[in-house]
C-alpha cells in the first residue's frame, strides 16, 4: 500500500465502488452491499479512556493498525468512517498536510500517520492492555526499524500493484514486493528471537505495523491463487500470519477477507 490514494478509487471507475450510505457518520461508516463493517462499535464497549475518536475509513489497512493498537490496550474510542471521495471538515482540519486516514484526536489534538499513532497509543495509555514497544532502547530501536522497512520497502511497491496499467509494471512491484518479504522474514527472526511474535511471547508495535495489512495479504492471496508469505520460502512469516489471525484482536478489528477481495479488483488492470 503506497501513501496517499493508496485506497481512494480511481476517479474513472468512481461509479463501480460499492458505497450506497452517508459519508462521515459516527460509530460506522457508509452501508455497502458486501457486508456492513461493525469495528468501530466493537471496540467503542471496551474500558473508557476519555475522549478519543478515530478517523478511518474501513478497507485502509493503516486505519486497522489503530484499530488493533486500541484493541490491545483495551482503550474505547468513537469511531468516525470518512469518505475519502467527500472528505469531512475534521478530517481536513485534523490532517491538513497528508488528508489521510488514520487520524487519532484524543481530547481534541489530532495524532496523523499509522504507526505514529500506533506509538501514541502505546505510550498515552501505559496501565493499559499489553505494552506494544519494547522497554530497552535498543529493541524499540530494531522494532521501529523494521516497522520502518515494512511501510518503505513492502506496503509501498505493493500498494502500486493495485494501480499500475500494465502487467511488466506488476511484475515489478510484486518483485520488489517478495524481496521485502523475504528480508522481513529476517527481521522476524530478531525480533523475536525465535518466539511466536515480533514482539516476542506477546504482540509488538511490529506485530501490529503488519498485522494492519493482514487481511490484505489474505486478499492478494486469493485473488492471485499463490502465497505472499509462502510456507516454504518465508516460514515463519507464514506461521506468524496464521498466528496473527487467530488472535482475538485481529477478530474482532480486520477486515472481512471476501471484502476486500471484492473492493480490491476495482484497483487491478482490466
Ligand atoms: N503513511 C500513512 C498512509 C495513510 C494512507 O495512505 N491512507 C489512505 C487510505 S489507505 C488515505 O487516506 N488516502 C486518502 C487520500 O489520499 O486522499 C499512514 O501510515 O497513516
């Protein structure tokens, strides 16, 4: 997934997204005829923790980083679907520089970009849910390296596969995409030190950077018939998505896999 637009339909085949609601309503967003998105009032029943409201828009796998972050921490929040077509005056004024989802505002001060947010979250509620990065410095160094390399060297080349004109071009960016995951799985392995997460026993700050782009991985998978992270050349990758997916977090936050199948095909080449 690149920056900006990652997600946003192509103006030309603006009339082939399956949006039929009203933009910008709080708790949840607009209805669709694939299935109704029930995240946000979910999470809104977990333990208070004052007035936090999450700007999102329900396919962006960044937004499902906040998501999963409020959900580790137990931390209840508004959730305000945004029409990326049709963007709100909170979201324009909360977001002025990059007018993209996510956007945290915790008691009125917005929070911009995923894995900063991510960060935020972690340290503004300490006492709560599991802590996301680690205590020694330099872990939490290594961890925000490689949550660094998934945002730069995976979810960009990746997220240009759903925009590009010509089969040469995806070939490229799936390449380019497969050489992140083959270095990441690396990354796994130092992180956690042979455990079952990044994070180590638990889920991590790293955990949750790509654990935002599971669903995508799982709809990429099926709508190509092969495996991103394939059990024999990445396994632990392959067992940490497996691992990942069954956590009660990424029920209760990811999206709905046949969904995103749906949504996505409108971004691959004709
Ligand atoms: N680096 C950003 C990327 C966020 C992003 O690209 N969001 C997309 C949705 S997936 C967006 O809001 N696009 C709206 C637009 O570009 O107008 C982050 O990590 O939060």
């Amino acid at each position: 997934m690149d920056d900006a637009g990652c997600l946003e339909p192509p103006r030309d085949r603006v009339n082939h997204i399956p949006t039929t609601g009203t933009s910008n309503s709080t708790t949840q967003e607009a209805s669709t005829p694939i299935s109704i998105d029930r995240i946000g009032s979910e999470v809104k029943k977990m333990a208070g923790a004052g007035e936090l409201k999450l700007l999102g828009m329900w396919a962006s796998p960044y937004v499902s980083r906040a998501k999963l972050a409020l959900h580790l921490k137990g931390v209840s929040y508004e959730y305000v679907e945004e029409d990326l077509g049709n963007k709100s005056e909170l979201f324009l004024s909360s977001n002025p520089v990059h007018k993209t989802v996510p956007v945290l505002i915790h008691g009125g001060r917005p929070v911009c970009e995923s894995s900063i947010i991510v960060q935020y979250i972690d340290e503004a509620f300490p006492g709560s849910g599991v802590l996301l990065l680690p205590a020694d410095p330099y872990e939490r160094a290594v961890a925000r390296f490689w949550a660094a390399y998934i945002d730069d060297k995976l979810a960009a080349p990746w997220g240009k596969v759903y925009r590009v004109e010509t089969e040469e071009e995806r070939a490229e960016y799936m390449r380019q995409t497969h050489a992140a995951v083959d270095a990441l799985e690396g990354g796994l392995e130092e992180c956690s030190k042979g455990k079952a997460f990044f994070g180590g026993d638990g889920v991590g700050y790293v955990d949750v950077v790509l654990g935002g782009l599971v669903s995508w991985v799982r709809a990429g998978d099926r709508l190509s018939g092969g495996r991103l992270f394939d059990e024999a050349k990445t396994p632990r990758l392959a067992a940490w998505l497996e691992r990942f997916g069954e956590l009660d977090a990424a029920k209760a936050v990811l999206q709905d896999v046949d969904r995103v199948v749906e949504y996505s095909k409108q971004f691959l080449p004709k």
